[in-house]
C-alpha cells in the first residue's frame, strides 16, 4: 500500500512514455548530425554515429575503450566486443561518417589506446555513465524539435536493425546484429507483429 507521501510524489512513470521507445528515422539522423556538427560537438557527434553503427546497449557504448575502435594510425572498419549482459561476442561495422567522427574525437582528445573512448568529465579516470548518455540523447532528439519523452538509448540500438529489417526482412541477419542468442527475442525486440509477416509473405513472388 503506497503511503500518503509516495502518493503526492507520483509514480516514477508520471509523464513519461512507456514501453518500447521506436528508432529513429532516416531524416532524424541526418538532422541531428547535421545539428552536432554546425554546433562543433566533436565528441557527441562521434557517440551518437557509433551507437547508430554500433547497436549497443548503453552500458556496452559508454565502455568502450580506444583500442576497441582503433588500429594503428587508423579507425577499424568492423570490430568485435564481448557483451557485458550476454557474456557474448557482437561484431558491428563502422561507416565512414562514424569513422571521420571518432577519428576527429581522438584528435581532439588525444586519447590512447587503453583510455575509454567516451570518457567522464567529473569523475576523471572513469567512462561516461549511463544515465549521463541517456541525458546527451534527450539533448540531441531535442536539438531537432522531438519529443526526448517519447524516445531512449534503445531508439539509437534499435534504430540501424529496424532499416535493415525493414529493407531485407531478414530476421537471422538482425539477431546477429544484435547479439541476442534467440530469435524470438528480436522479434520481440523490433515489435514485430503479423501483419509485418503477411507483408514480407505478400512481396514474395513463387
């Protein structure tokens, strides 16, 4: 029973959209890159391309280090990282937009190879953390008139899978991408409903 001073307080919730937050669009992600880079945010253009590219969680992105995007004098194209939630390995691709972004942070930040990628700046010596990640979100979706209720850090994980979903329906090459061990859980994932199944079937010429 919630007492009387949880009541005036209000739920967590109050005022905020629940349930799956949906990916960003085409437009969306040219608008706020657009915005970044106008505005000279070096190092959140460089985070908001690689979570795009990346499809990590949260708490996979703020921990990368250096090393797990650079080789030598220059970006990887792909890489690899072990999940921390799964314990399992997830390759993902760098684009060329996010390869200029990461390689003008490192410029600008002279970061070294085993220095975290998007370090904090109050807590020296430490990563971003989540929530200050999911605060530089709401900042950017707002740079372009959105509502940062109506979306989260998963928009930016999901926002890549779904293009490709949407273009290819092809479901295997999504789990991969996500690094989810099930497929039911991508279906789950992209809120993938029947309709879109009666859809891809319909497209399908025997």
């Amino acid at each position: 029973m919630r007492s009387d001073h949880e009541a005036n307080r209000g739920s967590w919730n109050h005022g905020r959209i629940i349930g799956p937050k949906p990916p960003l669009k085409p437009k969306h992600i040219w608008a706020i890159r657009t915005r970044l880079q106008h505005e000279g945010r070096v190092r959140d253009l460089a985070m908001f391309n690689a979570a795009i590219d990346s499809k990590l969680r949260g708490c996979d992105l703020v921990r990368l280090r250096v090393s797990d995007i650079h080789l030598g004098d220059s970006i990887r194209l792909r890489t690899t990282i072990v999940q921390q939630k799964t314990g399992r390995p997830v390759p993902f691709e760098l684009t060329e937009p996010t390869r200029e972004a990461l390689a003008s942070w490192l410029r600008v930040r002279g970061l070294r190879g085993s220095d975290w990628l998007f370090p904090s700046r109050s807590r020296p010596g430490d990563h971003l953390t989540t929530r200050q990640y999911g605060r530089l979100l709401d900042d950017w979706v707002a740079l372009i008139g959105l509502d940062p209720a109506a979306y989260g850090t998963h928009s930016l994980r999901r926002t890549k899978v779904a293009l490709v979903y949407k273009r290819t329906g092809n479901l295997r090459a999504c789990q991969l991408l996500l690094g989810h061990t099930k497929l039911e859980s991508t279906v789950r994932y992209l809120g993938i409903e029947v309709d879109d199944a009666l859809v891809l079937s319909e497209q399908t010429d025997l």
